[in-house]
C-alpha cells in the first residue's frame, strides 16, 4: 500500500496548501511508532503530527510530550491554530477525495 499512502499524503499536502491557513504541511519519507503500523500493508495510512516523531519528539522538541504539563492551560492560542490547521487540511482533503465541488 506504499503507492496508496504516498498518493494520500501528497493529496493531504495539497489540501493543506489550499485550505490551511497558519501552518505549511510537510511529507516524510517514514512513519514510525504510529497507531497506523498495523494497517500500512492493508489500506492507504498516513500519519498527521506537529513533529517528526523520531528525530524531534524523541528529541525533546515537545517539551510536554508524555509530561504532567501536557495540559490545556500549557498552551497557547498559536498551539490550538495547529490543531484547527489539521482540521482544516484533513476536512479539505477528505471533500477532495469524496468529489465534493467548492463553490
């Protein structure tokens, strides 16, 4: 499924550079330690984050990753227009791919 998933990532890239507003979307060449794993051979998986998981998560770059600090009152507003910039990526790509028409 490495062509299925390669073709969904570069469809999520796109939507992002169409609908998100904050935040410019990247695609990786690996996907380690995900939810996903057990499904990459089976359907088309990527997997959305803020950071490369092993070199910038396991390297201390989320100070809050798996800590007691990771807590609503931690972050900032800037911290929550990620969040709704997946949202925004991952809605756009999602009518895409459904053939919903933008008007």
């Amino acid at each position: 499924m490495a062509a299925a998933s390669q073709a969904l990532a570069w469809a999520l890239h796109s939507a992002n550079a169409r609908y998100a507003t904050d935040y410019p979307a990247q695609v990786g060449p690996h996907m380690n330690n995900t939810d996903s794993g057990p499904f990459q051979d089976m359907i088309a998986a990527v997997s959305l984050r803020e950071n490369e998981r092993g070199t910038q998560v396991g390297s201390g770059w989320d100070p809050h990753w798996h800590q007691p600090t990771d807590l609503f009152a931690t972050f900032s507003d800037a911290d929550f227009r990620l969040g709704l910039n997946a949202a925004q990526t991952t809605l756009g790509a999602l009518g895409k791919l459904a053939g919903a028409k933008r008007k």
